[in-house]
C-alpha cells in the first residue's frame, strides 16, 4: 500500500492494497474477505477485525456510501488503524476486540468513489446504467427495502435521490445486505458513516414512527455524542432520522433495524458546512480520534447489553 | 484530477423561514441546475431550516440575485470550489 496514509484521503488502489496489507499483517486480528462486487467489476472487500475465535457477537460499519463524502473511508481506515495500534496496550479496545468482531466494510459504493477522484469530485451516486435512460447511478442510502421510495426519495433516474429501478437493485446493496442477512444470529449493532453535518441519527427515517426501544437508543446516542465532545469540543445533535434531518425511505440503518439489529446508527461526520464535502486532510485526525470515543461507547454498550 | 474543475462555483447556505420560501427554493431549482448538499434533494427542504447548495459558475450571479430580490437570508459558504479542492490535500504528511 505504497503512499498509503491514514491522515490523507486515499484512492481506491491504495484502499485496496491496504487492505490486503492490514490483514497479511495481523492475521490473529484481521482477516480479509470478499462479499460481492461492484456494478464496474471491483471487489468489495470486508475487514473482520476482533481477535480469532467462534461464536462472537459482532458490530458491522460500513463507509463509503456517498461517493463524495470522503472523511468516511478515511474513518473506517482509521478505525483499523486504531485497533491495530492500540490492541493489546489499550484497555478498552483489547477487552472489546477480545469479546467481538467488527466487520468493516472501508467502502461501499467503491466505483462513484473512483469516479470522485477521475471525474467529478461532487459525485454521490453509485455508477450503475439502466435501459431507459442516459442518467447514471442509484442513490445507495435510498435503495434499501425499508419504506422503499416512499418518501424523500426520487424515482427519476437523473436525480441525485434516485431509489433505483427496485429495492437492492444495485449489486452494492444487494451484496451488503446479503451478507448482513447471512450473518444476522451475530451482528448485534450496524453503524454506516457518513458527512457531512455532525449528527447521530437512529431509526426511522421512513417514517415519523419510533422503534420500541427508541428511548434506549436516544440515551445510547446522546451518551455516545458526549464522549465525543470531550476531545475537541465537538457538537453532535442526534435523534430519529425523520425528525432529526428530515423523511427518507430506503436507507440501511433503517432497514437493519427492521432486519432485528436493534443498535442501528447513521453518523454524519464533521463539518457543520464551513467545508462541507471538502473537510481539509488536516482535520482527518480530530475527526476520526473524536468519533473513535462514541464508537467504543457504543462497542461497549452493546456488549454489555447482549 | 482530470474531471471537472468546478473553477468559480460557490456553494450558498440560505435560511429557509417558511412555506413561502420553501416554494421559492423550489421555483429556483426548476429554473437553474442546482446540487443540493443538505438536505439531499429540493423535496426535502422544510421551514426553519438552512439549505446548502452548489451553483456552476455561470449562475452564481443569476442565484444571488434571485436570493436578493425575494430577501431571502443567505451566506457563500465556498466561493471558489476548484480553490477548496486544493485545499483539501493541506496534510503535513504530502
């Protein structure tokens, strides 16, 4: 992974090599698979990080959803750093990485995140073509089975909200939640990263209905923001989706929580919009080091609610 | 980089009070190609709210007078977007 650096935004081939390199490299704590691939052929590669054993409960995070939001792989990347780093010194993180595994999925829509670093910089969208149309990509957060384009989503093709011809329609989506399907007896909490607007939200967003244990996860999420702000002073405003940020169907926090996992994050990474999209290299390391401390206070939340 | 150079486009931030300007945000959209940042879509905008979006060049102008004639409240959150890509990569590391 020549030129790889976790305070840089990284292309995709060197996210790729990376992953090989992290895995090759702690093979008692990280290990490599393939769950799919994309619409452009590329492989979608999935970190399991937690020490080597059976039967572990696990937490899935994925980055990468929306291809311009780049602070998000560099989060999942700095993710693994961390537990590489810190496993065996660190207290919290080895008793976390001992008792469960973390499926890391460092980018999901892996070709609108290439075409961010050839073509255009503002893409959001995944890559896919359809008949009927010239217009590229489905939007991935609107194209899951959970109130499926009902509302604040688009069905036109061109718009950047589009739902897709039908739900998991793009093989992205289709492969992670193939794989959360197959694995669900563990999976005990799903968080997906993304930016920008410093929020933890949690279901629904389909709709102004609250989860049966809604009041668990606004104390989770509001525990989780104060360990957060302890570092840099960084303010977080969370809540359910719909009300928090607004109505929209067929995102995956929603339709993991339908799935059974009843610890479902969305997070919205820094800025607040002084840079949007385009968060400056240097605030790589207090973004990642700051949300750090909610995901471990969330990691041990959940395991000590099993 | 050898995509598009976004030379001279701004990202605004507008305060959205009310239905009224809700409506306006929307009759903008459908005059001018707007990317909207947050919220996601023009059909998820909501009073009370702030809206940010991105404008090619040539319709920074046009976008600001629009803003201005119909008094709503708005700031240039980037001025020059090929400017903040730059900026970007600031990392000690390169």
């Amino acid at each position: 992974a020549t030129g790889h650096s976790y305070e840089k935004y990284n292309t995709w081939e060197t996210i790729e090599a990376w992953t090989q390199q992290v895995s090759t490299e702690n093979p008692g704590l990280i290990s490599r698979s393939a769950i799919g691939t994309t619409f452009e052929g590329r492989t979608m590669y999935l970190l399991k990080v937690g020490k080597a054993g059976p039967n572990k409960p696990a937490i899935f995070m994925d980055c990468g959803f929306h291809a311009r939001e780049w602070i998000s792989p560099a989060f999942c990347q700095w993710f693994v750093r961390e537990a590489i780093r810190t496993y065996g010194r660190e207290i919290h993180m080895t008793e976390l990485l001992d008792k469960l595994d973390f499926y890391v999925l460092p980018v999901l829509n892996i070709d609108g995140y290439i075409y961010t670093w050839t073509k255009n910089r503002m893409w959001r969208k995944t890559r896919s073509t359809q008949a009927g149309t010239t217009c590229i990509g489905t939007d991935p957060n609107r194209n899951f089975d959970a109130g499926w384009c009902k509302v604040g989503a688009s069905r036109k093709p061109c718009d950047d909200t589009y739902c897709g011809p039908a739900a998991e329609s793009e093989k992205e989506t289709k492969a992670l939640a193939n794989f959360i399907r197959s694995n669900l007896s563990s999976i005990k909490a799903y968080l997906t990263i993304h930016s920008y607007s410093q929020m933890m939200l949690y279901p629904y967003s389909y709709d102004y209905k609250l989860t049966e244990n809604s009041a668990e996860l606004n104390a989770l999420a509001k525990a989780s923001i104060k360990e957060l702000a302890t570092l840099h002073g960084t303010k977080y405003t969370y809540g359910p989706g719909a009300t928090t940020i607004y109505p929209a169907a067929g995102g995956s926090d929603d339709w993991a929580y339908d799935q059974g996992i009843k610890y479902s994050f969305t997070f919205e990474l820094r800025d607040k919009g002084r840079y949007g999209f385009v968060l400056p290299e240097s605030q790589i390391r207090p973004t990642c080091e700051e949300t750090m401390l909610a995901i471990k206070h969330l990691a041990r939340y959940v395991l000590e609610h099993p | 980089h050898s995509g598009e150079h976004f030379e001279g486009e701004s990202v605004f931030r507008v305060n959205v009070e009310d239905e009224n300007q809700v409506s306006l945000l929307h009759k903008l959209a459908g005059t001018t190609e707007i990317d909207f940042w947050k919220p996601d879509s023009v059909a998820q905008i909501k009073p009370q709210s702030t809206v940010d979006f991105r404008v090619k060049a040539e319709d920074v102008f046009t976008v600001e007078d629009f803003l201005e004639r119909n008094k709503l409240q708005y700031e240039v959150l980037i001025n020059n977007l090929r400017l903040a890509f730059e900026g970007q990569f600031d990392s000690h590391v390169r």
